[in-house]
C-alpha cells in the first residue's frame, strides 16, 4: 500500500477559508491535523490556512486542502479568518500547528512549492511516512 499525499488548492478568499471550515467539520472523523503556514514577505507575514484528512474507505489518498497565502499579517492581531479557521479547528479537537515556510513565489513551479511543504510536514512527523 502506496499513501498519496497532495495539495489541493482552494483559493484565497472569505468563501474558501468558509469551505475550509466546513470541510473540517463535516470531515472531524477523518481530521489528522491542521496549519497555518506562514511566509514571510516585505509586507508582512502571508499565511496559508490547510487542514489534512486521513484516507476515506479503503483510498490510499491523503488530501491536504489549503487557501494559499491568502491572508498578510502585519502584526499580532489576528484576521477574522484565521479566527474562523481556529474555532473550526477547535470544534473538531484539533489545534493548527503554526510551520514557518519559503513563500511560494520563491519556488518556479507552485508544484515544487507543494512538494517542499509536504517534505516539511512529514520531516516534523506532521504527515505520516510514505508507505
């Protein structure tokens, strides 16, 4: 059995941080863990919200859902979709591990972006081994 881990990409925007949320909470079951990626930019720290789900049935397929640095933080005070993202997280027993990234732009293809994060993610044992 071969686990396949991949990005997909919701967007930006108030109605994909919503879906986001909705997708942890009707998914709790299969909830393995959530983040806040953030990058740093010359205007501040530009964060990616992403929650991952354990296989459904018998699918070796492990998706990881992200808005992708989507949100600037400027300073301490947190935006009102990463509130929404936390107490999503909350309501399904889960905490968001903040992981610190290169931001997308610094990689050619968003493709080798999403491979480095996943190699992050399982290099602090975040996501399960390939198998």
């Amino acid at each position: 059995m071969i686990l396949h881990q991949r990005f997909i990409e919701l967007g930006e925007g108030y109605g994909d941080v919503y879906e986001l949320c909705e997708l942890i909470r009707t998914n709790r079951d299969r909830l393995h863990g959530t983040f806040i990626l953030s990058s740093s930019t010359p205007s501040g720290h530009a964060l990616s919200l992403a929650a991952t789900f354990n296989p459904a049935g018998t699918n070796h397929f492990m998706p990881i859902y992200i808005c992708r640095e989507g949100i600037i933080q400027q300073d301490e005070v947190k935006s009102k979709r990463r509130i929404l993202f936390e107490e999503a997280a909350a309501s399904a027993n889960s905490t968001p591990v903040t992981i610190e990234l290169k931001h997308s732009s610094e990689f050619k293809e968003r493709e080798l972006f999403y491979q480095y994060a996943i190699g992050i993610l399982r290099l602090n044992h975040l996501l399960p081994p390939l198998r």
